[in-house]
C-alpha cells in the first residue's frame, strides 16, 4: 500500500441540520390530479405493453357497448310488461316475458365476461407497473438512498398496495365514465321521445348534485384519505418492526414502550379515520338524498299525463327507469364520490415514489445538490484519491483529504473511536454515500465483496444462503460442502436436510454461524477485494484466526473494520481515523492498540504528514 506523506488533519465544519421530511399532500380533483394520473398511467398505454393495453380496452368497450344495449332492450321490455298488466291484455304480456328471458340469456354472460376482463385487464397491468418500479426501485441502490432519507414514507407500502389499488381503480373509473356515456346517450332518446321537460330537469338535478360534491366534500375527503394511507403505513410498519426485532426487544423487556410506540402510531390511525367518517356520513347523507329523490321525481313530472290517459302507465315506467339510468350516467362523480377521493389520494403517493425511482420521473439526487460528490472511477487497484467525506445532508466532515493505494496483497485495518467514521468510509468505497469531495478509484464492483457485522440471510434454500447474491453457482454439490468445512460448519447441510433445504436462517444458525456461513460466500466468489465490517464481532479467536488466515493465503486484498488486538497480524497497514477529519496511516508491524485505540508507531511506523494541497498519482 502507498499513502503520500502524512496524515491530512482538518476541524469539523459546523453541522447543519437535515433537511426536513417533505411531506406529501394530496392533490384536489383538478387539472394536477389529472396531470398525476396521466404521469403514472401514460407509460403502460405508449410503450411495449400499448398493444395489449388498447386491445384489451377495445374488447371491454365493445362488451360495455352490447350489455348497454341490452339495458335498453330490458328497459323496453320492462315498460311493455307494466302496460300489458294494466290493460289486462295477458298475450301481450306473455310475449313480453318471452322477450325478457331471451335478452337474459344473451346478456348474463356478456355481463359475467365483461367483469372478469375487467378484473384480468387491472392484473395485468399491475403485473407491468410492478414490475416498471421495481426496476427503478432496486437500480442504482435507489432503495438505500430513500431508507436513508426523508423524502418519501412506506415505499414498500406504495409498490405493494398503492399500486394494486391504483390499477384496479383506473380500470373500474375508466370503464364507468365510458360506460356512463354509453348509457347517457342511450338512455336520453328514450327519456326525450317521452318528455322533453323530465330532460331538462334532469340536466339541472344532476349539474346540481355534481357542483356541491365536489365543492363541499372534495378537497377535504381527499385530504383525509391521503393521511390515512400514511397512517396506515406507519402503523403497519411499527407491527412489522415488533416482529423483524422480536429477539433484542425480548431481551430488553422492551414491551412496556414498543406498546406505548404502536398506540402511539395507532391513535393517529382512529383520530383520522374518525374525522374521516364524519366528513363521509355528511356525504353518504347528501348522496342517499341526491339518489332517493328520483324514486318520486319522474313519476311527480310524469303523473299529469298517466292521469289524463295521454301516457301509458308502462310509458311512465319506462321513462322513470330511463330517467334513472341517465342520473346515473351524469352523477357518476356524485356516486363514486368516497372511492374517487381515496383513488386521488393513492395517485399522489405513486407519483411521489415515481418521481424519485423512474428514468422519466422529475427525479432529483436525493443528497443536497449543492453539495460536492464523490467521484467513482475505473481502476487497476482500489485507490482513495484525496477523498473527503461527509453524511448525506450534513457538512460534518468526517475524513479529510484521504489517499492511498492498495496493491493485491494489502491488507488494511481501519480503526478509531466510536463514530470518528470508520463504517461511512465503507459506504462511500461501495458507492453508497456520495457527499463529500475526491475520487475514488476501483475495480469492476462485482471484484469487491462486502461482510457487514450482521449478515444478511434471505428466504430461500441453504444453498442461496451460501452463492448469495448470485442466483445460480458453477460449484458443484461437492464444492459448496467442502467451503461449508472450509468455514467450520461442516455439519450444517447434513442437519437441516442438505443444500437445498429452507428453513428461516436467521432464527436457525447463531450470529457466530452467520457470519462463518458469510466468509463461505467469499470462497464461492473468490474477489479481489475483501471489506469486512467487523464481520467476525461474534466468532472466537479461533475460528477468526482461521478465517482471516484463509483469506490472506488465497492473496486476496483486505480491508477490515475491528476493534480486537488480534486481527493486527493479519494486516499490513492501520488506517487510523483520529475524529474530525484527521487520519493517520502506520505499517502494521510496529502498531500497538493502547488506550482508546491510540497508535503508537514502533519501528518504521512514525506517521506520515503531507502537506493538504498535494495529490497522488494512481497506479493503473
């Protein structure tokens, strides 16, 4: 390894705070409302999935199309039978009948294949814009950046329900606008043949109805339905954190406040919904009023005319039962109103997450983009050129002006107090933190492997566990037990029933198996280039010796977080990180851990200073 002369020693810059959580709001039904959907939706209808899109749309506009008809013809039918019993003409109204069940039998399975295209088209479509966030959500590690910032809440909750909902809704509001205009044309020239005057007051009731729903109740409805999605998330979350931290809260007997945490979460859940369903009963009383009214309405219009014998009683049937449907057609917001405002809300969240994890989305770098970025380049040897590193969101700085080289067969332990920025270092050398200045040099990504003090296990079999995070291996069944002897668990697979066995690891194998199962997925991969952070925390001296002496032997390039005495001898070089800034770099022959990890040099290991203006050439 090569360093330049010494140790870059700077002092802290104020700390400023983080940037505030930005709290989404929900849109109004308006223009942006529109503008969201069109965002969210536009891709599935003009890209690789349009011709199934517009096909499927076709097919369910024609289904609409022939079940209106047959609408219309029950409709007719409806008003003959009224009259035939009215005029105690018993032939006509058994041809009536006749006539009706001929309709049925056509219009029942058009109506059962309309629903269940409808219910096939809205999966589908989930399945693709699934599928499009879930590209965007794991790229570029953009799940890390929103875990570790503040800019959206529950992105799991937005791909997994939000979605659902947003799909099955556009679907069910699409074909009832067009539905409703497909009834609203036919039903008309029924109810305009009968009487012009029912039209008029008809348009005037349902303008009416439309301008107070949306005046009195839409913004307000809307407003709620979005928090309460959020505050169901969140309660959500509190419950899965109870569950995925079972083990420490048990032994902190922590139960008393992850109870006082989750009411916490949940009395914001019914103080929402409360205010909620108050808003909703004065809509639900508004709307059965607006609906019950055209019970009485046509017939009141109608009535003069039955009386006077100028109308047939089943002419008025027929006209009520119009009346009714084109009421329906033309208060379909009205109608909708509750499901509508919660729709609305739904869109706002996936345009949010859209906005932050598409390609086309008005995406901005989740760091502040004032702040200076950490170059990444292509090199022969991990290299740190003059890297100064701060947290994302804070001018904290917590190593200044760092370079150096390591070679294959270096071996570099990093060490220091408690948050002097040991770990951070590690994220910006896995690209994971950015903020900062300075370049950092390395091999292709897939050449560095990474152990993290806790490894992760995912579901699956022991053989995923073992060639994770690769799907498939090369390595025979002989090999991959042999590595597993190789990490001292040789009875591991004979105990749980072999390679291909699932059990839940993380319950299953002590932290000290899981991090020797851990070293095994470096055997299996075989890198360049080891960083392990404090990956052998749990496992005795031992088997840490072994392991160490295991990776060092196969000539692989080491860098290590620890804290123990012991792994010195495995490593040719210390970065010291002193806090503020400040490091120091020492061969590892001479270093001692004394006091608080102080490094005291021995023989050729006094510390190097260079002056902060001088730069380093990088090998390759």
């Amino acid at each position: 390894m090569t360093t330049p002369n010494s140790a870059a020693t700077g002092s802290p810059a104020r700390e400023v705070p983080a940037a505030p959580e930005k709290r989404g709001r929900a849109a109004p039904l308006s223009l942006a409302a529109w503008k969201q959907f069109v965002n969210v939706a536009k891709p599935y209808w003009l890209e690789d999935e349009k011709r199934t899109a517009w096909s499927l749309l076709l097919l369910l506009i024609v289904l609409m199309l022939v079940e209106t008809k047959f609408a219309v013809m029950l409709n007719d039918q409806a008003g003959e039978m009224t009259s035939a019993l009215a005029g105690k003409d018993g032939d006509r109204f058994w041809a009536s009948v006749r006539a009706c069940l001929f309709i049925l039998a056509f219009a029942i399975p058009i109506y059962a294949f309309y629903y269940y295209m409808r219910d096939l088209f809205a999966n589908q479509w989930r399945r693709w814009l699934t599928s499009r966030f879930l590209d965007g959500y794991l790229k570029g590690r953009k799940y890390y950046e929103l875990g570790s910032s503040s800019e959206i809440d529950n992105p799991d909750q937005r791909i997994s329900e939000d979605i659902n909902t947003f799909t099955g809704r556009s679907i069910h509001f699409l074909l009832i606008f067009l539905g409703s205009i497909m009834q609203l044309v036919a039903f008309s020239a029924v109810l305009w043949s009968i009487s012009h005057v029912l039209v008029g007051v008809l348009a005037l009731y349902a303008l009416l109805g439309t301008v107070v729903a949306l005046w009195v109740f839409g913004s307000p409805l809307i407003h709620l339905n979005f928090w309460q999605l959020r505050r169901e998330a969140d309660f959500r979350f509190s419950l899965m954190r109870v569950r995925e931290n079972a083990e420490s809260i048990a032994f902190y007997r922590g139960e008393a406040q992850e109870r006082a945490h989750i009411d916490s979460t949940f009395d914001k859940v019914i103080h929402n919904f409360a205010r909620l369903i108050k808003k909703q009963r004065s809509l639900n009383l508004f709307q059965r009023t607006f609906s019950q009214l055209t019970l009485v309405l046509p017939f009141v219009i109608l009535a003069e005319g039955v009386l006077s014998g100028e109308l047939e009683v089943g002419r008025a049937t027929q006209a009520a039962g119009a009346f009714t449907a084109v009421l329906a057609a033309v208060g379909v917001i009205v109608d909708n109103f509750e499901s509508l405002s919660r729709f609305v809300a739904g869109i706002g969240r996936l345009q949010a997450l859209s906005n932050l994890v598409l390609p086309n989305g008005e995406r901005r770098n989740l760091a502040n983009d004032k702040q200076q970025r950490i170059q990444t380049r292509p090199g022969e040897h991990l290299a740190l050129e003059s890297l100064t590193l701060r947290p994302p969101q804070s001018e904290r700085v917590l190593i200044k002006e760092l370079s150096l080289i390591l070679k294959p067969g270096d071996a570099l332990l990093i060490t220091g107090d408690s948050g002097c920025g040991k770990s951070s270092l590690l994220r910006a050398i896995a690209g994971l933190w950015h903020t900062g200045s300075g370049v950092i040099h390395h091999p292709p990504m897939e050449e560095l492997f990474f152990l993290p003090q806790q490894p992760y296990l995912q579901s699956g079999t022991l053989r995923s566990q073992l060639i994770y995070p690769s799907a498939q291996s090369l390595l025979s069944d002989e090999q991959l037990l042999d590595i597993l002897e190789q990490v001292h668990l040789p009875y591991l697979a004979g105990h749980v029933g072999g390679l291909d066995a699932v059990q839940d690891w993380e319950k299953l194998l002590s932290v000290g198996e899981q991090q020797r199962l851990a070293f095994g997925r470096v055997l299996v991969h075989q890198p360049r280039i080891v960083i392990l952070d404090e990956a052998t925390s749990a496992l005795d001296s031992g088997n840490e010796a072994s392991l160490y002496a295991r990776l060092r032997g196969s000539g692989t390039t080491l860098i290590s977080i620890a804290h123990r005495a012991a792994v010195l001898r495995h490593h040719t070089h210390v970065l010291r990180l002193m806090g503020g800034g400040a490091w120091e770099v020492h061969e590892a022959g001479g270093y001692q851990f004394d006091g608080p990890l102080a490094g005291v040099p021995g023989s050729g290991s006094t510390p190097r200073r260079a002056p902060q203006a001088s730069r380093m050439a990088v090998a390759g």
